[in-house]
C-alpha cells in the first residue's frame, strides 16, 4: 500500500505542474503515460503494485492497466489486477456486455471478487467499487 500511496503523490505533483505548464486538463492516456514512465524509471527497485488506472476525458471513457516495470495496456470495458486477477478475470469475461449498465456492472464485480476470495487466500477485506463516469468518480460500498 505505502508503494501505491507514493506513486499516487509523485503523479498527483506532476500532473499538477503539467496542468500548469499546459494551462489545460491531462487525458487519461497522458496520466497513465505518466504513469508508466515512472514506473519504468524506478524498475531497478520497482514500486510492489499493479495498478488500474481509470477515468473520463474528452475522448470517452479509458481504463488501463500498468504492472511494477511500466507496462502499459488499454483495456476495453474491464480489467483485473492483483492475486486473485486470474479468477476475477474469468468471471468478468463470461458475464461482461457491451451496453452493461452501472448497477450490473457492481453485481457483476461483486461475482467476480467472490469468486477470487474463495480460491485466493490473499483476496479479502471490504469490497469498494469505484464508478468512473462523465460525472466524476464515486465509490460504492459492497454489503457482504
């Protein structure tokens, strides 16, 4: 967690210096640009985290997926990350439709890290979901 945290703060400073310096808003694929070249940067002794990086600009809708290295992949409509990723994934790939709306999207995630926690020991704690759209960003409690 202190890895992402740190990687959170150095991205937040420098996208905040390149707003500035371009007097305009980042797109997403410039932030996980961003992203992955700090990641790259520090592969000798790479941050522990995979992360996913979401959001909304004027383009629509992207979701992206960076490993410790810096790689970067452009997801379409959904993505899993962590040690349970290869279950949750399967899950996800099954069930998943195009026009899916925000509340079978939840039920849905929920499903997938159900699946994960019961074949995953390293899967657990509370579930939040985060739902990115063109009104911004909230989280979403799952209830147990």
């Amino acid at each position: 967690m202190a890895d992402c945290q740190q990687i959170i703060r150095n991205l937040s400073a420098l996208i905040e210096l390149r707003m500035l310096d371009l007097n305009r808003e980042l797109t997403v694929k410039s932030i996980s640009q961003l992203t992955s070249v700090i990641l790259f940067q520090n592969r000798m002794f790479p941050y522990m985290s995979m992360l996913l990086l979401g959001g909304f600009d004027k383009e629509g809708p992207h979701l992206y997926t960076l490993d410790p290295f810096g790689s970067l992949l452009e997801e379409k409509g959904f993505a899993s990350v962590g040690s349970g990723s290869v279950v949750g994934i399967g899950v996800l790939e099954s069930n998943y439709k195009k026009n899916i709306t925000v509340a079978e999207g939840i039920a849905l995630v929920k499903r997938a890290i159900d699946a994960a926690r019961k074949r995953d020991t390293a899967s657990g704690g509370p579930i939040q979901v985060a739902v990115i759209d063109k009104d911004g960003l909230r989280f979403e409690e799952i209830k147990e």
